[in-house]
C-alpha cells in the first residue's frame, strides 16, 4: 500500500521515460549521429510519435479494466487454445526481449564504471582476470537483485530519473552550444534511406539497424505492460475513467516528448562532434560530444548518467517483465510477490550471461538488445490493438477510427521494418554459405 501510494504521486510515464532513456538509447542515438549526421532524425520523431501513442493506449486500458495487458489478454480470450497462444507469444517476447535488453543494461551501467574506475594491473588477479566491464556487469546485476529482492525502490528510482534527466539536459545544452544546422536538422526529418558519411554505398543494412534500434530503445514492449499496470494504480476510478485518462494523455505527452528531445539531443551533438570524420567505435567516445561543454569533466559528468540510466533500466525492464508474466497467468502481482521476484531474478541472471558473454564489445551488444526490441515490437502491438478494441472490455473508452489508423499503421510500419532487416540479414547468412 505504501508503494501505491507513492505511485499515486508523480504520473507514471515519467518512469516509462527514465526506463527507455537507458545506454541502449545514448548509445544508439550517438551512434545514428556519427554515421549518419542528422539524416536519422525522422526515425527519431517517428518512434516518438509512435511511443505516445501506443503508451496512451496502454495507460488508457489500464486505467479502464484496473489491470495490464497480459491480464486483459488472458480475461478477454475466451478459446482456451487461442488464449494461451497469445499469452505464450507475449510470454516468450516479453522474457527474450527483456533479457536482451537487460544485456545492453547491464553492460551500459557497467561503461560508466569502467570510465570511473579504470582497470588497473595492481588491483588483483580477480580484476585483471574478469576485467572492469564484466566486473561492473556483475556488481549492478547484484545491486539490482538486492533492490527487487527488498521491493522497495521509489526512492531510489526518483533519484535516478533525477540523475538521467541531468545527463540528457547536458546532452541538450551541448547539442545547443556546438551550434546545429537548423537547415540540416529540417531535412533530416524528411523520411529518407541516407548515405553513411565514410561515402560508402549504403547496403541498407547499416540504415535498418540503426532505425529498428532507435524505435526499440524508445518504444520498448516490455514498458506497454508497465505503464498499463502502473496506470491503473495512479488512476484507480473504474467507474468514471475519463478524467483519469485525460490526465494519462498528458503525462504520456508530456515524459514521451522529454525523453524523445533527449534522444534528439544526443543524436544531433554526436552528428557535429563527429563531423569531421571521427568514429564512435566504444561508448566511452560518447563522452565527447560533451568537450566543449564541460570540458575535463565530460567524461566523468558522461559516466555518472550512463550508470544510472544503466541501473534505472536494470531495476525496472525485470520487475516489468514479473508484472507481465503475473498478468499472463491471471495473477496481479505485487512488487512484494515472491513469483515477481523470481521472474525478474531470471531475467536478470540472463542477461548478466549474456553480459559476459559479449562484455569485448559492449557497444555492439547494447545496439542489438535495441534491435531485439524493435523486430519484437509488430508483435506486443498487434495484442494491444486487439485489446483496445474491445468494447466489452473498454466500454466507450475502446479505440476510435483515428487512434486505429495510427496505431495499425505504426504496426505495418515496423512490420515492414523488421521483415526487411530479417531478410537482409538471411541474404547476408546465404552469402556465408555461399564463400564457405
């Protein structure tokens, strides 16, 4: 009760933000930038404008059926086959995704230490055995566990959006004081397949990725189920829903855009700090889009904000997932549910293999949990549409003829996307085959 009071305090979206402003967004931002200039901004307003809206609608069932989306699922479906489905394909999308995610979480969280704390040859054969990133990987999975273990982690959390907000405002005033082509930055929202700077023929690969990337770090599927649990907690009046919704709309408008200017931000200084040619190749070079703002002290203000935004996402993408699990087999879950914790200690655990498995490169590694999140996006929106459609279920808060057009047009969309990646990725495997 103590947490839902809290909860009740401050507008949920606000966490949906802190949770998607995690490394996989700077480093995937950044790294749209460096390659790319601004040629990229439009797939960042489109994941925007796709993130409010499929966040709206998920706050808006929430806050109508008191439950989430896995619940309405497994309420709504009556065919005993079809329902459990459905809920096996959320299930495996929401734990593969999470886990992936996790991974980039981990691994981000772990960068900012890195920074902070360089290997050093002295500190002992375990240090210089495991190495600062695997290392830093393993402490933030176990300060996460401990956080969701106690189940109490408002404050912390409150602490650390304050923490990522600082960051993002930086990357803000440096995108500002670096001087942008407001010209440039225009047409870079014009919607185009643009030409990496090397001058290098672009395959599409390298375009696909980036762009599935940048809509799976800012419409991640696991925050769907998140928000629609944490808005019926915030909103909880059943049987006078409108204004609860209302309220809903501008919280999501207003944390969505936030986060989306930050994303911008950080896209649009990387395009000028690396416009002379340089390479992003870690994400330690990140820090240097933030030079000629803060000077000395940009890679330790950079390290700081990369931890927190990694711990924020690492304490928040498992207990989503425990939520979404609960809500698959009919349960609502607590944060104090022995099963939530279970579930979000697995995810954790999974993603901390996968950590140490790819820790040489965490920056790939942090791209491709985003990538992960995208190709799984068609998919959680295709439930949510169905969900939101339901008048037995919404009543009249169901979905209108507009908030439909936009929201299966959002699935087609990155329905295209992910087919075309998958294929380009297959052709590139047949190539393989191919050579060998």
């Amino acid at each position: 009760m103590e947490e839902n009071r809290k909860l009740r305090g401050i507008g949920p979206a606000i966490f949906v933000t802190a949770a998607f402003i995690g490394p996989g967004t700077v480093m995937t931002a950044s790294r749209a930038g460096a390659e790319f200039g601004y040629g990229l901004l439009w797939a960042v307003l489109f994941s925007v404008m796709a993130a409010i809206i499929l966040q709206e609608m998920a706050a808006r069932l929430g806050i109508v059926t008191g439950g989430g989306l896995a619940e309405a699922i497994h309420s709504t479906i009556r065919p005993p086959a079809v329902r459990w489905l459905f809920l096996a394909l959320v299930l495996c999308g929401i734990l593969i995704g999470n886990a992936a995610y996790q991974t980039g979480n981990l691994l981000g969280a772990a960068a900012g230490l890195e920074i902070l704390y360089p290997a050093n040859p002295s500190d002992g054969e375990i240090l210089a055995g495991l190495g600062t990133a695997k290392l830093g990987a393993v402490l933030i999975a176990v300060a996460s566990l401990i956080v969701i273990w106690i189940g109490r982690f408002r404050f912390l959390q409150i602490c650390l959006v304050v923490l990522v907000s600082i960051m993002g405002l930086l990357f803000l005033l440096a995108a500002i004081a670096l001087g942008p082509n407001l010209a440039e930055m225009a047409y870079g929202l014009i919607p185009a397949a643009p030409t990496p700077r090397t001058g290098e023929e672009a395959s599409g690969m390298g375009n696909l990725w980036l762009v599935i990337g940048l809509i799976g770090t800012t419409v991640v599927p696991y925050n769907l189920f998140l928000h629609a649990s944490s808005a019926a907690v915030r909103w909880p009046d059943r049987d006078h829903p409108s204004q609860g919704v209302r309220q809903s709309l501008w919280d999501t408008l207003i944390s969505v855009s936030i986060g989306g200017l930050i994303t911008a931000s950080l896209l649009v200084s990387a395009a000028i700090a690396f416009a002379d040619g340089g390479q992003l190749t870690n994400i330690r070079d990140i820090a240097t889009q933030l030079r000629p703002l803060l000077g000395n002290w940009a890679e330790f203000a950079f390290a700081i904000g990369i931890l927190a935004a990694g711990l924020s996402s690492s304490i928040t993408a498992p207990i989503a997932a425990g939520f979404a699990t609960a809500g698959c087999f009919g349960h609502r879950a607590t944060l104090s549910s022995p099963s939530l914790k279970w579930v979000a200690t697995l995810v954790v655990l999974v993603g901390l293999v996968c950590a140490l498995q790819f820790g040489r490169s965490p920056a790939e590694a942090i791209i491709l949990a985003q990538v992960a999140n995208g190709l799984l996006l068609p998919l959680i929106a295709v439930f949510l549409l169905i969900m939101v459609n339901q008048t037995r279920l919404m009543k009249q808060m169901a979905n209108g003829w507009v908030a439909n057009v936009l929201g299966f047009s959002i699935v087609l969309l990155t329905a295209f996307l992910a087919l075309r990646q998958l294929l380009l990725v297959w052709e590139k495997i047949q190539g393989w085959w191919f050579v060998s």
